[in-house]
C-alpha cells in the first residue's frame, strides 16, 4: 500500500518552447526534452505507488500552431510511443489517450487503440495522456452522448445525476483529480480537467516542463498534504 495522501494527479506540461529558447536551441527541440521529463516522471510516479497520472500532451487548441510544430509533435507522440510502450508495459503501466480520436491521423489512432487495449490489465500506474483534449469538447460530446441515450429510451432525463454524467466524459470510471500541477507559471487551466477539477487543489510552479524533476513532484504532494480542503464546509 501506498502512504501517499492522494491517489491522482493531474499535470499541464507547459513551457517547452521557452525551455528551448533561454538555451538557444531550436524551439521545437524543447518538446523532446519534454518526453523524457515525462519519462523521468512516469517512472518515479510508479516507484512512489501513485495510482493515476493524467498529463496534458496536446490541446484541442494546439490545432492552432503552426503546421509544422503539430506534424512535429505528432511525429513525436508517435515515435514515443514506439519505443516506451514495451517498457512501460513492463513496468505493469496501464496506458489510456483522453481526448477526440476522430481526428487524430488513423495510423496513430490505431495505435494508440492497440497501446490501450494491450495495457488493459496492467496493474500498476494508471497513465493517461490527453492529447486532442479540450474539456469543452470533453462535456458537449457528453452531453451529446446523453441526449441520444434519452432519446433511444436506455435512460430518463431526470435519471442524470453528477455521477451519470462523469461516466460519458473521456474519463468514464477514473476518479478526480486531487491535485492539479501547472509548470511553466502560467496561472489558468487552458481547457484542461474543467468538470474532474471541480475542487483540485491547484499547484502552479515557474519551473519549465523539462527542467520539472522527480523531486519538484515531491514537494508539490508535501504542499498538498498540509493543504486544507473544505469542499464548501467550514
Ligand atoms: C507545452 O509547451 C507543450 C504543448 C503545448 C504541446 P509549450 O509548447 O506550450 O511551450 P511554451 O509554453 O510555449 O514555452
Ligand atoms: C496547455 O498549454 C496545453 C498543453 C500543455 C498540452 P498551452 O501552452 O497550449 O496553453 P496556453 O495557450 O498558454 O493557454
Ligand atoms: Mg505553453
């Protein structure tokens, strides 16, 4: 068992780029050194007995920079997964993408089908990788899938409760966050876990994504176990 306080954490993994321009080094390069501060992490998470890790790889915004950073970022998704699948596996990772595979290029898209399928039954962290990921999208897609069950008679209107709804968003059964991490400094949520978020507590460091350690994470879970939640109560 773990002694950890928290059993989920959810990550916004910015500030890439500006990793790369303070070291005057291509800015795209900056997405690479990306993967392996996640790769550092993963590894430490699954150590440590952290049951779920949600980190957010590419927004349904991200859609908005330039052609050739998406092909580059998708190339790196693609290739990341290539090489780490066998070893996250082996390190019993059950891995899940979270987001809208409708657009996301077929080949990759079956990929990260059989990745999910094939780490099914792992028993070890729980990974799960937004990428095409908005909460907007995340809650109208919901809502959508909602309407049409009523609509085909599976369920009532006045059935929805809370509990119903979460079940029809990308994270389905995985429970809610309890921290939330934002490196990079930037203090706003950018679409990300709005509905699991609902009463996170919120950690927001200046530190870059690659330069983010295993012992950043540390203090971040010490500062969340001397935080005082209320959920609204006094
Ligand atoms: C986060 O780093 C990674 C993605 C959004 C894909 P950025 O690319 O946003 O880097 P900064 O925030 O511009 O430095
Ligand atoms: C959020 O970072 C998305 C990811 C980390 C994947 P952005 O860099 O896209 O967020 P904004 O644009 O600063 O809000
Ligand atoms: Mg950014």
């Amino acid at each position: 068992m773990s002694t950890l306080p928290l059993r989920h954490v959810a990550i916004i993994m910015d500030g890439n780029r500006r990793w790369a321009d303070q070291r005057k080094l291509p800015r795209l390069s900056g997405h690479k050194e990306g993967v392996k501060s996640l790769k550092r992490l993963v590894q430490h998470a699954g150590a440590i007995g952290l049951e779920y890790l949600t980190v957010y790889a590419f927004s349904s915004e991200n859609w908005q920079r330039s052609k050739e950073e998406v092909r580059y970022l998708f190339e790196l998704f693609s290739n990341v997964l290539r090489d780490e699948f066998t070893e996250l596996a082996d390190n019993k990772v059950r891995l899940r993408f979270l987001g809208d595979m409708s657009t996301i290029p077929a080949r990759l898209r079956k990929s990260f089908e059989r990745s999910m399928e094939d780490s099914k039954n792992n028993t070890g962290l729980n990974l799960q990788v937004a990428i095409n990921y908005g909460s907007r999208l995340e809650i109208t897609q919901a809502a959508k899938r909602l309407a049409l069950d009523v609509v085909a008679g599976k369920l009532n209107a006045n059935e929805i409760t809370e509990d119903l709804f979460a079940n029809y968003l990308f994270t389905e059964d995985i429970p809610d966050p309890e921290m939330m991490i934002r490196t990079g400094g930037e203090m706003r949520l950018s679409n990300y876990l709005l509905w699991q978020a609902a009463y996170s507590e919120l950690y927001i460091t200046p530190i870059l994504w690659p330069d983010f350690a295993p012992h950043n994470f540390d203090e971040a879970v010490e500062e969340y176990a001397h935080r005082n939640r209320r959920f609204g109560a006094d």
